[in-house]
C-alpha cells in the first residue's frame, strides 16, 4: 500500500495497492472488500467512505495498459444532502487501520472456515495447514472509545474459534492490554522486557496493568 499524492494537480489522491497472490486472494476472489470497509468505518468514521477501483485502461508513457480491479483505492467524505468531498488524503492511523481492517475481515473467514470440523466439508483447504494468526497493535491512532470496541470485538471473534488455531498478540498499548487481559480470562498473557545488557526475557504478566509511567 502506497500512496499516489497526484502532486501535479493536488486533486485525485488515491491509495495505491501493489497486487500479490493475497490481495488477490482476499479482494478478489474472496470479496472481502465489503467487509473490510464496514470495519474501517466502524473503528473510523461512518462517513469517510473507502471505494475500490474496478478495472481500466489508461495511456502512459504512449502505451496503453489496463488497470487491474482492486489496485487503488480512493476515499471520501460523505455529507448527506451537502454532497461529498472525493479523493480524500486520510492520516497514517487512518491508512493503517484500513489495512488493519482488510486483515480483519480474512482472520474472519478463516476462523468460520475452521470452525467446521470436517475438512472435507470445508468450502476451501487454504487454511487446512493453517496453526497461528500473529496480530501486532492493531490500535495505531484509535481513540480510545473505537480502540476499547475494537480490542472487544477481537477477543470476541477470537473466542469464537473452536478449532486448533492459535493466536499470538503484541501490543505496547496499555488501554488495549487492559482489555484483552480481562476479556479472555485465563488466556497466557506476558510482557516483554528488555535488561540493561541487551538481554530480553518474557515474563509472567498476572495482572492488567503491566507498564509503569515515570
């Protein structure tokens, strides 16, 4: 994800997305794009409106090439009857939690897909070998009521796996520790702690408040 800034006329910013074998996979063949803009304006704003592109031709550099579905995306605001603002430059937590977002509906699918015990029932194998789901601060510039319904969803969404996958999940947030710590329970929670010589060690975290502030 890249942003294209339209420098020369300041007017159509737009998100650029580098295809890969799983932007593909999510956004194309899975059609995981509706979700995943559901969940950005949930933890967002319900009026800042991401749009994927479909495919199209344009000329560049006297050739013309097409333009594959699902490789930009533009934002705006939507202001009922006073119209809309188009190409809408969003801030790096924004940006960072629309990526987050994409992820989130894929962790979704995964889990019901797992969740059937048969895999022979299952509507794809993709995920057959599947054993952990590492999730790093999903909670970049979230306030904290969105930050506090996100960490709860999560957990939720987590719990409702009944397979064998396993999840690992950093956070240097403490609100968001917080609510992890006492939504799941007796789940093994740590800190990660780093000595005077370079050292780290992971400790034991028995309770919900494990930073300190000077």
């Amino acid at each position: 994800f890249y942003w294209d800034n339209d420098l020369e006329n300041d007017l159509e910013r737009k998100l650029l997305i580098q295809p890969n074998a799983y932007t593909h996979w999510a956004l194309v063949e899975q059609g995981q794009d509706q979700n995943a803009i559901a969940h950005f304006q949930r933890y967002t704003d319900d009026k800042l409106t991401p749009r994927f592109n479909e495919q199209y031709t344009e000329e560049k550099d006297g050739k013309i090439i097409t333009v594959p579905a699902f490789s930009e995306v533009t934002f705006s605001f939507e202001r009922g009857h006073e119209g809309r603002t188009d190409h809408v430059k969003i801030s790096k937590g924004e940006e960072s939690n629309f990526i987050w977002s994409i992820f989130y509906a894929v962790i979704e699918q995964v889990i019901d897909v797992l969740n059937v015990p048969e895999a022979s029932e299952r509507e794809t194998a993709k995920f057959d070998l599947l054993e952990y789901i590492f999730i790093d601060d999903p909670v970049s510039s979230l306030d904290e009521n969105h930050l506090i319904e996100l960490a709860v969803d999560l957990a939720a969404l987590i719990k409702s796996s009944t397979s064998e996958l396993k999840f690992v999940i950093t956070t240097h947030n403490p609100l968001f520790f917080n609510v992890l710590f006492n939504e799941f329970g007796k789940a093994k929670k740590y800190i990660l702690t780093k000595d005077e010589d370079g050292t780290c060690a992971l400790l034991d975290q028995n309770t919900d408040s494990p930073f300190s502030y000077h």
